[in-house]
C-alpha cells in the first residue's frame, strides 16, 4: 500500500499477458517491483539487467530471449531501476526472441 499506484503488465512465453495494479511509495519502477518480487536480476554497470519476470526466466546466452522493457506502449529509453514512477502509467515486460 503506497501513494503512488501504476499498472504493470507482463507478457510472458507463452503470450499470457498478466496485469498489476502496483501501489508503492518507492520513486523507481524497479524498486517497486523488486520490492514486490515481480522482477529479478543482476545488477551491472548499466543497472539492474532484469533475467525474471513474474518467475519466467529469459537467458540471452541460451536462446536470445530476453525481458524487454515499455512504458505507455513504446520501447523504454531508460533501464527499469532508473525509470521514476509516473502515476497512471502502464510499465511492461514483454517476453522477447531475437
């Protein structure tokens, strides 16, 4: 239960879209879902390189799947631990193949 409230989506695999209402008092997306569990990773130099969303595992190395980042519909500019939470937004994962 937090002030700010955004919607989270996650489309996984299998094409299954989930959805989220978030409620946090963090001021980055990915504080707020690493908070919550929804997303897992490795942090770099570059920030939180997200491998686990909702517990589906994406492993570039393996298959070139990895978890791509939207906000509002449009491929992210920034990385999710730097993305600050914009009220109403809608955030999303998107299972993807290279």
């Amino acid at each position: 239960e937090g002030q700010t409230v955004f919607t989270f989506q996650v489309t996984d695999n299998t094409q299954k879209v989930s959805a989220w209402n978030v409620h946090t008092d963090k001021t980055t997306v990915g504080a707020a879902l690493s908070e919550l569990g929804l997303i897992k990773g490795d942090t770099s130099e570059f920030g939180l390189m997200v491998t686990e969303v909702n517990g589906v595992k994406a492993d570039y190395n393996a298959d070139k799947a990895y978890w791509a980042f939207f906000i509002d519909g449009q491929y992210a500019q920034t990385g999710v631990d730097s993305t600050n939470i914009e009220a109403g937004k809608v955030y999303a994962f998107v299972y993807t193949k290279e």
